[in-house]
C-alpha cells in the first residue's frame, strides 16, 4: 500500500462512519410512528389506517430516500479509496445531511398538509440529491451515467418543492418519480450500435 500523503484520507474510514450514520438514521425514521398507546382498546382496521396511515407513507419516502443514497454513497468512496481533506468534509455535510433526515421526516409526517413544513422537507431532500451529485462531479469530473443518474433526483425534488408550497398533498408523488427514474435508468440496456437488425 502506498503511503498516504498528510492532506490524504483513507476513504474507508469515512465508510464505516457513513454506514453507522445511515444505520441510525434509517432506524430513527420509525421513531416517530405511532406506538400501540395511542389505542385505548384494540384497534380495528379503520382505527390502524386513521393512525399510520400517512406516517407509514411519509416513513416509506424518507426510508427509500435514505437507501437509495446509502448505496449511491457506498458506490461513490468504493471508486474513491483516498481522498482529501476537502472531499473528506464535503462527506461530511453529506452525512449531516443525512442525520438531520428523521428530523424532518417527523415534521412532514405530523404535518404533511403544511406548506411550510412540506417545503422544509422539499429543501431538506434537494439538499441531500445536491450534496449526493456534487460528490459524484468531484470524482468523475465529466458528464456520464453516473454524473445523470445522481442529477435525476435533484432535477424532481426542485419541482416537487415548488409544488409543495401550493400543493403539499401532491409533493410526495413527484418526489418519488425520482426514484422511479433511477430504477428505470438502472435496467435499461442502450441498444447497441453495432449489432445488425
């Protein structure tokens, strides 16, 4: 192994720091469902959808959100095995970004018919697609799939934003087009140029 230079970090470090960090803040998204006191007797099938069922939706969302950027981030420092102290605080405010997620999560799901609180949470999201694609630009340098694919959740959560602030009940189903683009995106084949019809 080559020896690192004094302004290097090994990326694998800020892994095991990054994979805690999303493990704790995918697990704390659950926190703010409702527990079985909140039924004075036992619930019945209208009484467990009045409960859960926008906080199970708003838990959905952060949850997928905060997995598919876990692997977008495990991907990135696996291309990436030293790096900078400016790279190094850059994942840091990524993480932070990451950390603040059931923060808002709790918000928007006590409060998704607020525009305030629905635009807090579009910002919070358009912040973590910013952070996740300006990580990818500082590795790649160029424009490209991946460069595209990081792009894509950040090209929905602006709009799904703006919506959010006439809109709030309407936000959700934009802001989850951005990850349906990206499974799209992930199995789709280019046709090759070369092969004959």
């Amino acid at each position: 192994m080559t020896e690192l230079k004094s302004d290097q970090f090994e990326m694998r470090r800020l892994e095991s720091l990054s994979n805690t960090i999303f493990g704790v803040a995918m697990t704390l998204l659950a926190y703010d469902l409702p527990k079985a006191a909140v039924f004075t007797t036992a619930p019945d099938w209208n009484d467990l959808a009045r409960v859960y069922s926008g906080k199970l939706a708003g838990f959905a969302l952060s949850f997928i959100i905060a997995g598919v950027f876990w692997i977008s981030h495990h991907r990135r420092l696996a291309r990436q095995p030293v790096g900078s102290r400016g790279m190094v605080i850059l994942n840091l405010f990524f993480l932070l970004s990451i950390v603040l997620l059931p923060v808002t999560n709790g918000l928007y799901t006590n409060y998704s018919m607020s525009s305030a609180v629905a635009v807090l949470y579009g910002l919070h999201l358009t912040a973590i697609a910013g952070l996740n694609a300006w990580l990818w630009w500082t590795i790649l340098r160029g424009w490209g799939r991946e460069i595209m694919a990081s792009m894509f959740p950040l090209a929905m959560f602006i709009p799904g934003t703006i919506v959010a602030a006439f809109a709030p009940h309407i936000a959700p189903f934009v802001w989850f087009i951005a990850f349906g683009g990206l499974l799209i995106q992930r199995f789709y084949v280019a046709p090759n140029p070369s092969a004959g019809t």
